[in-house]
C-alpha cells in the first residue's frame, strides 16, 4: 500500500508530520454445504505528530474479531474506531487518552498479523476488547508496565485493569480488566519462545466471566517467506475445541497470503486470505 507523509515546521522546535497507512484483506471459505468470498476488513490509519503529542485515528470497516470465522462483508458494517486517542510522552514512559485497545499477546485485533486466517475462540469470546479512556505506560529496558482506566464494552460498563510484559523476542505477559458494575474480571495471560530461529512457541490463557479458554500456536520458520503454522483452542464457551493448520507465504513485505485448514466441533473449514497492508503505522504499545 502507498504510504503519504507531509510534514510542516511550525516554529524551530515545534514541528508537525502527518502520516496515512491502510490495509485491507480478501478471504474466502468453505466447509460443507457452505461457501463464500469477499472483504473481510479494511483498515485506514492516520497520525498527526505534533512536538511531543501524537493524535492516532485507526478506523476499521467491515467485521470485527467478535464476528469470529463469519468476517466477510466489509463495507456492509459500519465504520468503527479501533483507535482514537491523544498520546503524549518521553522516551520512558506515555500516557493515551481516548479510544483504545486493550492489551493483546500473539493474537491481534489486526487479522493480517495473525498466524491464522480467523481468530480463535478464546479471542472472539473472552477478550476484554476495548477501553474509552486513559491508559499510562512505563518501559524499563525489557519490561513493560501499564495501568488503564475508563469505559469498556462498548462505553456503558465501568473498566480499571493493569498489565505487565516482560521480553522481547522470548516473552511474557499478564493483563487484568475488572469491570465493577458487573462484578466481572477479564484475565489473559500469554508467552512466545522462539527455538533456534527455527520454531516459535506460542500459548495464551483467557478468563472471563467465569469462562476459561487456551490456544497453542507452533509456528515453524516464523521469519522465513513461507511459514506453516499449527494452532490447536480450547475454549469452555460456545464450541469447545478447534484444531487447525496451514501456512503464511509473504512473497513482498506488503503482501501476504494464508492458507488454513481447521476442524472445529465436527465441522471442517477451509480458507484462504489475501492481505496488503502498509505497516507503518503499527500499534506502538507493546503490550
């Protein structure tokens, strides 16, 4: 994707860039008796930097992650932010203000930084989704830690959690959102171990509400053109199993296409998922 940057002096020390990234990912499935194809997701993405605050807007079209495997048809949902926020800060630590997401492991909001094609059911489910508010974040070489404050689920429920993440390429994570009003906590712990360049290692635990939910990811090859994938998800909601493979091929640094294959509940799927997406503006927040 095209990338376009301006950037206008304002005074000697106070300057202004503005940068625009966006993306978008074709798919297609099927399983029995059942197919389709279209736009699962476009994304368009703006930051203004102005001296030391940033004004990021990342407005999404089309399904989200809590539509699970059923994300076709973009352009038929309404346009939503996945980020609206003032951010300000030093090299240490930042402060957001704003619409915002909260803090994922392996698996992201974003599908094309997936290492599968749909999202997995703990995530669609369990997830504690997104925070109306504040969120600070402090980093000391390899650890991460942030607090946050607001209204969650869509602005109408109450929300205060904090997070830590320590490492970089081996790493760990844990996050907790309590939602007060509805005497509800929402826990994800998770972790990435890359073995030898040849192999990385990934795990994640959901809590929500009384549910419980895991996903295990084995990718081989994480940094080469063509990376197979085997992700197994247990979730104690909804369907309770998914076991799923394929593999990631990434031919330009803006083009990715995956292949996957998944048995869930007794019913197997098939998909395949175009992507071209402008990374420039990729999440910040490490967490």
């Amino acid at each position: 994707m095209s990338i376009l940057g301006a950037s206008l002096a304002l005074t000697p020390v106070l300057a202004a860039e503005f940068q625009v990234g966006a993306g978008m990912e074709a798919l297609a499935y099927a399983t029995q008796g059942d197919a389709d194809a279209g736009l699962g997701h476009v994304e368009i993405d703006g930051l203004l930097t102005l001296g030391g605050f940033e004004v990021r807007a990342d407005l999404d079209i089309g399904p989200s992650a809590r539509d699970g495997i059923d994300r076709i048809g973009a352009f038929e949902k309404t346009l939503s932010p996945e980020w609206a926020a003032v951010t300000f800060g030093a090299q240490s630590w930042r402060v957001a203000a704003g619409i915002q997401t909260l803090p994922t492991g392996r698996e992201e909001v974003d599908p094309w930084r997936n290492p599968s094609v749909v999202y997995s059911q703990a995530f669609t489910t369990l997830y504690a989704g997104q925070l109306l508010g504040l969120r600070g974040q402090w980093d000391r070489q390899l650890l991460s830690v942030q607090a946050w404050g607001g209204l969650g689920d869509q602005w109408d429920a109450p929300a205060f959690g904090a997070g830590v993440l320590y490492g970089e390429q081996a790493r760990a994570g844990l996050d907790v959102t309590a939602f007060p009003v509805d005497r509800r906590i929402a826990a994800h712990a998770h972790g990435s171990l890359p073995i030898a360049m040849v192999t990385r290692l990934s795990a994640e635990l959901f809590y929500a509400g009384g549910d419980l939910g895991a996903v295990g990811t084995v990718e081989l090859l994480p940094e080469a053109l063509i990376v197979p994938m085997v992700r197994a998800e247990w979730n104690s909601a909804g369907k309770p199993w998914a076991v799923e493979a394929g593999t990631q091929i990434s031919p330009l640094d803006n083009v990715r296409l995956t292949l996957s294959g998944r048995a869930q509940a007794e019913q197997i799927w098939g998909f395949v998922a175009l992507s071209l997406v402008d990374e420039t503006l990729r999440d910040p927040w490490r967490l």
